[in-house]
C-alpha cells in the first residue's frame, strides 16, 4: 500500500460563498484547472453568471442553493453536490457574513446568525462530506479565514469572534486528520477588494475605516483581489501528495510611495505628499 494515495485525476470539488468574491474566484480557477465544480450560495442568478462562464470556458460546473444559517440548505446542498458530481473531493468554504456591530452593544440575534454562517454552517457542511474523504484516504478542505484572527477590527465582533472560531476547528480538524490522507488547511487573507462590506452605510464604513488605520490594522490602501487569494488556494489544493500547507497567509503588498524611498523630500518639513492614502486619512 502506498504512503499516500495520489491525486486522481477527476477531483470533484464544492465551492461556498461561489456567488461573488473569493468564492467565485476559488470555482473558477479550480474548473479552469479541470475540477468539475458544485457552486453553492444563496443568489442563484450570480451562481448561473459564474457557472455559464465556466462552461464557455469547456469547464464543468454546477449550481445548487446554498445558505449555512439553514441546516436543511446545507443538508440538501451536500446531496446535490454528490448526485451532480459524485463524491467530493475538494472543499473551499468561503462563504462568510461580515456586518458592523459593537462588541459592547451587538444584538444577540445579529450575532448568532454571522456565527451561524461563519462556524456552524461550515462545520455542518465539512462534516457531512468528511467520513467519505476519510473512507478513500483522500481530499483537501480548505478554510478561508481572515487576518482578523491575528488583528481583531474595531466594530468587528461577531465577525471577528466567528472567524476565530473557525481557526480553533480548523486547527483542531488538522490534528484529528493527521495519518488519514485528507488535508485541512487554512487560507487566511488580508484586506480584500471583494462584495464583502458593500451594503455597509458609506458613513459607517469611513467610520471603520479611521478606527482601523488608529488600530494599525489597516495600514496602506492597496487590497488584494480575489483572484490572488484563489491562487493561494490552488496552490494548497495542488501540492504533491505527502505534503501539506497548513496556514497560508495572504497579505496585500504595500505600494511603492509616491517618491523613491532614497530620495529626500522637496518644499521643506519632511511632510509624506497628499494621496498616500488615496484619500483617506
């Protein structure tokens, strides 16, 4: 019997959150790499737009409904991943809820469901499909978290708490796997131009945004796209056999300044020019 059972060549894989941002970008790269791909999320006409693209691109793809806060979604949803693809053998869970509250004066309710989506829904969805990896000894998991486990945001709690949360079960999944042939891993990015914080208030967000620059936990403007963090992806879930990427973090890179760092400032007072920020102060 070998060490390590070696990648087959059909991999099936189930993609959440597949509607806009890291998800999407997660199914398309992974179809464009030849993985017949399950879509899951709760806006069906995105799903369709994503999946028509691979499609048009010769890749596979399917759609089907998904909302973690649901354990009846997420019951139907595993279902109808294997009867459109068979047994799957590639998990990204990027699904995720982010709203702004207080950790002093969140509501309860409010709380729960961004835990509900961004823990419990995705232990309920990577548990149902784990015995089957287990039982071939094969198969990738592959969380997207966040930098908010090393860097809490202000006006972040639910969220932050959430994704914690999923780290300590993600963490936890890679011991209890270890010697069974199926990886856990954990992709953790940076700030991210994504759908993520789009409903938000423009007045809360500049709000959060000044609080997060007073905390240092944004410290330029530049964000990664999602495409980046899927690449990330790709290379967890393309390692050889026998080897494994535990925790990768993806961080955006910081801009070249407005002058050559070697070059000494003009007009006096040694102040940075205006615009470093792009506008924000």
């Amino acid at each position: 019997m070998p060490r390590f059972v070696p990648h087959p060549d059909r991999r099936p894989a189930a993609v959440t959150g597949a509607s806009s941002g890291i998800g999407r970008a997660a199914a398309l790269a992974l179809a464009a790499a030849g993985h017949p791909v399950v879509l899951g999320a709760r806006r069906l006409a995105r799903l369709e737009e994503a999946a028509q693209e691979i499609r048009a691109g010769g890749g596979e793809a399917h759609v089907a409904p998904l909302d973690l806060a649901d354990p009846g979604s997420v019951a139907a949803f595993v279902k109808a991943a294997g009867e459109a693809v068979g047994e799957i053998d590639v998990v990204v869970s990027a699904a995720g809820r982010n709203q702004p509250d207080s950790a002093e004066h969140s509501d309860p309710d409010d709380f729960a469901t961004t835990v509900a989506v961004n823990l419990l829904g995705v232990q309920r969805l990577v548990g149902s499909l784990l015995p089957a990896m287990v039982r071939r000894a094969h198969g990738d998991v592959v969380f997207i978290t966040s930098e908010v486990v090393r860097l809490p945001r202000v006006r972040n709690s639910g969220y932050s708490a959430s994704k914690w949360g999923l780290h300590g079960y993600a963490r936890t999944l890679q011991m209890e796997l270890e010697g069974s042939g199926v990886r856990a891993s954990i992709v953790q990015p940076g700030q991210t131009l994504s759908e993520m914080g789009s409903d938000w208030d423009p007045g809360v967000t500049t709000e959060l945004l000044e609080q997060w620059v007073r905390w240092g936990v944004a410290r330029h403007d530049h964000f990664l796209r999602p495409q980046a963090v899927a690449a990330a992806v790709m290379s967890v879930v393309q390692a050889p056999a026998g080897t494994q990427f535990s925790l990768v973090e993806v961080e955006p890179q910081a801009p070249l300044p407005a002058r050559p760092r070697h070059q000494p400032p003009t007009g006096g007072g040694g102040e940075e020019p205006a615009g470093g920020w792009g506008g924000r102060t």
